[in-house]
C-alpha cells in the first residue's frame, strides 16, 4: 500500500491494484470477503488472523460495517461473532 494524492492505492496479496480508496475502506472490504467465503460466524480474532491485522482494528471496523447495516455481530460468552447479512 502506497500512499497517493487523496487516497491510499491499495494492494492484495498477489500485489495487485485493487484501487484507489482509503485504508479503512480495504479493510472493510477485506472483512467482507472473508465473511462471504465463511461458512459460519467468525470472531474478531479469527478474522484478524486471516487478514493479517490487529484484533482490535478488525473489531473496529467490524462495528462500523454493523452500523453500516452490512454485517451482523453478536457475543457468545467473551467473543465477538460476526457474519455477513444475506
């Protein structure tokens, strides 16, 4: 990821351009994909190890996506659970 005039151009794993979009707009982004592709709920920090982030970034940005009405989150005991809204 590099920084360019009004944005971050932002790469994938294969060091592909995903384009032009903010830092927390590609992990939100990468949140959803992660989502999409499960099966079932997933925590915070499994989400967190997939994508390569912090734990505390991935909660973050989840409850923005809640917000946003994209995904659903729900506590189970001491974790956050998240899933995709169909």
């Amino acid at each position: 990821m590099f920084a360019l005039r009004g944005g971050y151009k932002c790469l994938n794993k294969n060091k592909r351009s995903v384009g032009i979009m903010g830092r927390g707009e590609a992990i939100e982004k990468r949140i959803l994909e992660v989502l999409k592709k499960a099966e079932n709920p997933m925590s915070t920090r499994e989400i967190g190890l997939k994508i390569g982030r912090a734990w505390h970034s991935i909660q973050n940005h989840c409850l923005r996506l809640q917000i946003k009405g994209k995904v659903h989150g729900f506590r189970v005991g001491n974790m956050n659970l998240w899933v995709i809204k169909r």
